[in-house]
C-alpha cells in the first residue's frame, strides 16, 4: 500500500456498539405482532382488525428472513471485532517481544543485522 487512501480503518468502538443494536432491532421487530393483538377491541370495526390481522400475517412470513438476516450481520461484527482485537493483541506481543519495535529487533527478541 503506497498510501492512506488505500488503508481500511475499522472503527471498533462503533463496531462493538453495532451488534447490540442489531439484536435490539431484531427483538423489537419480533414483538410487533404481539403488540397489536392487546389493541383489536379497541380499533371497533372487524374490517380494521381484519385488515391489520393480514398485515401482521405477511409481516410475520418476511420477519423471520429479516430475522435471520439480522442475527447474521451481529455475528460477523462480532467475528470482525474478535479478529481485529486478536491481531492487534498479537501484533502488541510481538512488538514487545522484539523490543518495542525499536533498534532493529527480531520476533523472539533476537538481534538481526541492519
């Protein structure tokens, strides 16, 4: 890479925030149809009731490929969270294992020629 426009920055923090919200997106959806049953003697009129009864119905059907959608996208933020983190926390060992980094060290802590 010859330079910055080409580098990928992940944004871990919000990465790490997205998954949860995900999951809340996912339960929230889940409990729709259950919300409006407590509200049918309320809306009066059958055709109402009917009409949302229909409603509740086809979302239900498409819901659950939304659903599984949704939990698919959480788990590979979290996979890309866990990786990311994995790689950093090795690529901090072995720089301290080199020395820092610093005076042209080695993995393990051997010298090499400059």
């Amino acid at each position: 890479m010859s330079g910055s426009e080409e580098r990928m920055a992940i944004p871990l923090a919000e990465l790490q925030e997205f998954a949860p919200q995900l999951r809340s997106v996912k339960e929230y959806m889940n409990r729709t149809g259950d919300t409006f049953d407590q509200y049918n003697d309320a809306f009066g009129d059958d055709r109402v009731v009917d009409a949302l009864d229909s409603f509740v119905s086809g979302w239900k059907d498409g819901r659950s490929d939304i659903s599984e959608q949704l939990t698919g996208l959480a788990d590979m933020t979290d996979t890309v969270i866990t990786t990311v983190t994995d790689y950093e926390d090795e690529l901090a060992r072995t720089l301290q294992d080199s020395g820092g980094g610093e005076g042209g060290g080695s993995v393990g802590g051997e010298q090499q020629a400059v």
